[in-house]
C-alpha cells in the first residue's frame, strides 16, 4: 500500500511539474556533485539564453545528450543569442566547447536525489510488464484460434436414457432383399395414381 501511494504522489508530483510549464531531466553523470547527485531527478524552467546569468545552472543538449552544468562565462558579442561557456562542479576545467542555444534553454530550479533512479528503473518496468501482457494476449487469441471453445463445437444432445450397447460390426445387406423393399415401396406410392 506504501508503494502504491509513493508512486500515485510521485505521478501526480511530475504532472504538477509539468502543468506549471516546467520540465525533468534524470542526472545520468556526477560531474555537478555534491549539489545535484548522480540518479537526481532535474527540474528546469523553459527560458530564453538572453535571460540566462553568470553562475546559473542550465539544462541543453549537448551531442545528442541532455546535460546540466553551470555557466561560467557568457560571450556578449551577440546579445540574441549568446554563447555560453560551462561547466561542471566537480569538474577541473571548464567545457571544451561553447554552447548557444537559438531557441531556449532549461534553467535549473530544484533537484530531487535518487528520485532519477527511480523514474528509470518504473520506465523499465513498465515497459517489461505491457510487452508481457501483449505477449500473453496474443498466446491467447492464439489458443483461442487453435484451440476454440470446446464446449460451443460440441453438439448439443438431450440426456438419453440407458439403451443397450450397439454392436461395433458392420450390419450386412442382401441386395435382393433392398431390391424388394424398394419395389414394395415403390408399388404402394403408385398404386393410387396407377388405379384411375
């Protein structure tokens, strides 16, 4: 019950977040520790890189990965869009490369440790239980087909009472007595019509 109320509150919490205009990121590195720890969950504001300040800490993609580093320089050169140089507290040197971002920038407002680690890990394991119960339901309809319902291919039959046993052998027929019985018949349907 304590699990199921965490990750109601933990669900509603992110839907807060994200109702107030703001985004989460999981801190996969430990460059900004101790502030921000490894496993962290991030929550950034949207904002333009003109409204960004020398000692803030910022969210931005950087070669395909979402990093969270602090600017330690900001090139005023072009003041609509200006390039930031950045690093990471725990880091000795700075970012090889400056970064500017045309359109915005998260600006770090609040992290929740170890909360990363959590996301991930209902990620995957979400993910592991809906492809489980695809794959149960499609083993299902499987069987249903192969196997059908049983009880509605079967004929329906009234109870019968006790009759003896019929005998498995096959029965023999006289031709000449199928012969006669068919003229007898045969006679009696004419016998009417052939009169008048």
């Amino acid at each position: 019950m304590a699990l199921a109320v965490a990750l109601f509150s933990t669900c509603l919490g992110l839907v807060a977040i994200r109702v107030m205009g703001m985004g989460t990121f999981v801190v996969t590195g430990s460059s900004m520790e101790p502030g921000i720890q490894k496993g962290a969950l991030v929550i950034v504001k949207p904002a333009s890189p003109t409204t960004v300040s020398r000692g803030d800490i910022i969210t931005f993609e950087h070669y395909g990965q979402m990093t969270t580093h602090r600017v330690i320089a900001i090139d005023p050169s072009n003041a609509a869009s200006p390039t930031f140089t950045t690093k990471g507290d725990a880091n000795t040197v700075a970012d090889p490369e400056p970064v500017h971002f045309p359109g915005q920038v998260g600006i770090y407002r609040a992290s929740i440790p170890l909360l990363g680690y959590a996301i991930v890990y209902a990620q995957a394991y979400w993910r592991l239980a809906l492809t489980s119960l695809a794959a149960l339901a499609f083993l299902f309809c499987g069987a249903m087909l192969v196997f059908g319902n049983t009880r509605a291919m079967r004929p329906r039959t009234r109870r019968q009472t006790a009759q003896p046993a019929r005998s498995a052998q096959p029965a023999m027929i006289d031709p000449e007595e199928l012969w006669a019985s068919h003229m007898g018949w045969l006679r009696e349907a004419t016998a009417g019509q052939i009169a008048t």
